[in-house]
C-alpha cells in the first residue's frame, strides 16, 4: 500500500511519549491561518524554494519539461501554473535549495525510517507519531502503517483535527495508543471563519471516542482574536469537561517559525502582525480549565488541576 508522505521526523520529543519519529501525512481538511505546517494541506505534491541555499548552478533550468523555472536575463523566473510537480528540479538540486513536499511511499518504506530509532523507542518509552496535514484523509494507509507499527510492539499516537468522518476513526481505533486530538474553536461561526470549515464533525468525534477507553490529549492553538479571550476558553473548558479519557489539555501558543515556509511555497503568511499570547494570558486561560478538572500544560510548565494530583 502507498501513501503521500511529506515529511519522517526523527528524534521528536513533543508528539507523544519518550522520543518518538513523527511521520507527516499530506493533506488537510482545515484552512487554518496560522497552519505551522502550510505543505500539509494541499493533498498534491508541492515544490518549495529556499533562495537563501540556492547556489545558483542553474541545474534546475535545464531539466524541468515545462519551464515552469527558468532564467530571464539575470532573474530566476517560476510560474506554478506551469509546474506539473513531476520533481525533476528537486532531484537537480544537490544544495536542497528546491524541495518536493509529497512523496508517495509504501507501507514498507516508511516503516523502515521509523525502525531505525526501535532502541530509542524501547529506552524511552517512546514510539511513532502519524500527523499531518489530517492523517485520517489517508485512512487506508494510516490504518496499515498502525498495524505494521503494533506488529512490532511500538506505541502508537495520531495527531487528528477529527475533522473526518466517524468511520475513518473506527478503522483504526484498536491499534492507536494514543489521541492528540486538536480543537481550535468552540462556537461553530467563528471556527468556520478561522478554519474554513464547520467543527460539527471534531465535537461529534470527540464525544464518541471519549465513551471507550481510548487515550486523548487535548491541543488547543492559542490564536489572538481567536480563542485567546476567557469566554471562548470557557465554552471549550465546559465541552472538554465531561468526556472521558482526556488526560491533560495542552495549549500551543502562536509563534512564527514556519512564516518561511509560506515564502517558500508563495504563499501569503495571513497570521503576520499577530502578536503571540503573554504568559499572563496563557495563565489565565488554564485557570479556566483548571477550574473544571483539566490538567494543563504549556511550554515547558505543567499545571496540574486539584483532581490529577
């Protein structure tokens, strides 16, 4: 079986237990502005171009079939309507200046990345990661590369924004450890204006993977104008606070790390000028979860609510 994969991230720390290999499924349901992973939502392959490790050898120009880059007079010239994201330029590209994010991989080829680190797995009590992009776009594939993965005893989490439907979860509920389960936004209109989609399918999912004995992480992005305000934080502390099986709720405030990438993929970066939430803020907003029994967690600190201790 073959998947599109745009990324194998060894040695991750942050998705999951113990040190893990987080593997990147292509594709997303969600448009969310702020996206740290902008190469994650268009399902199709896509080319990124880092000026900056360009050396400019010109190995590029000479075997793209299309044209779609060339040289005009002195300037380097690229016309995505043209690009058909065969790869050629990338595979020219020795200094990694051009890169293809979307490769089809099979089952095996991915599972052989992941078995390199088995001992770190094994040390730590780490394991594997599917993420995305949405991971349960690709459900099939998802759901062999789980099973491959059990096989050889590894712990397994996915990272979903649950917006799939219920049947996608279904298939592959009994070989997942662990839930990283994102929520954006409580209240319906303001999640399809920040995300570009309803988050009917996310609340009804979550309800029902929480009436089995299933493991969830709550992640929430801590977007200014968005969720940053008490009220919000209160609508989602009230819906998280009676399902079953959340462990903790982790908040994830904005940062600007992947504004590059959407240079790279000439993309606007439509969270630019958002100022990222204070500590101050942060603070008040786990106060709000705590107040319903919510162990939280942001950066490096863990608050933990009166029922966890």
């Amino acid at each position: 079986m073959q998947g599109n994969v745009f990324n194998i991230q060894r040695y991750s720390i942050h998705d999951g237990p113990g040190i893990r290999t987080t593997v990147f499924l292509k594709g997303c349901t969600l448009k969310c502005f702020w996206c740290h992973n902008p190469e994650s939502i268009d399902p199709q392959p896509q080319l990124q171009f880092f000026p900056q490790k360009c050396v400019g050898c010109g190995k590029c120009f000479g075997v793209c079939p299309e044209q779609a880059i060339r040289l005009n007079g002195n300037q380097r010239v690229y016309e995505g309507s043209r690009c058909k994201r065969c790869g050629r330029c990338a595979n020219a590209c020795w200094a990694d200046a051009l890169v293809l994010r979307g490769n089809g991989m099979t089952t095996e080829a991915v599972l052989a990345e992941v078995d390199k680190d088995r001992h770190y797995y094994e040390s730590s009590g780490g394991g594997v990661t599917f993420s995305g992009g949405e991971p349960l776009l690709q459900a099939n594939f998802l759901r062999e590369l789980l099973v491959q993965s059990k096989s050889r005893s590894y712990h397994t989490a996915v990272d979903t924004a649950g917006n799939v439907k219920w049947e996608a979860i279904e298939s592959v509920l009994p070989y997942v450890d662990l839930w990283l389960y994102d929520i954006k936004v409580y209240e319906t209109r303001k999640h399809e204006a920040a995300t570009g989609s309803s988050n009917a399918f996310i609340q009804s999912n979550l309800k029902r993977l929480a009436t089995g004995e299933n493991r969830i992480i709550i992640r929430i992005p801590v977007i200014p104008g968005v969720n940053d305000d008490l009220a919000e934080m209160e609508a989602i502390a009230e819906f998280l606070a009676g399902l079953r099986g959340v462990e903790l709720v982790e908040l994830l405030p904005l940062n600007h790390m992947a504004e590059g990438k959407y240079d790279s993929l000439h993309l606007e970066y439509k969270a630019a000028g958002y100022i990222p939430p204070s500590r101050e803020t942060l603070e008040a907003l786990s106060e709000v979860l705590i107040r319903k029994n919510l162990p939280v967690r942001f950066n490096a600190d863990t608050i933990t609510s009166s029922a966890a201790t």
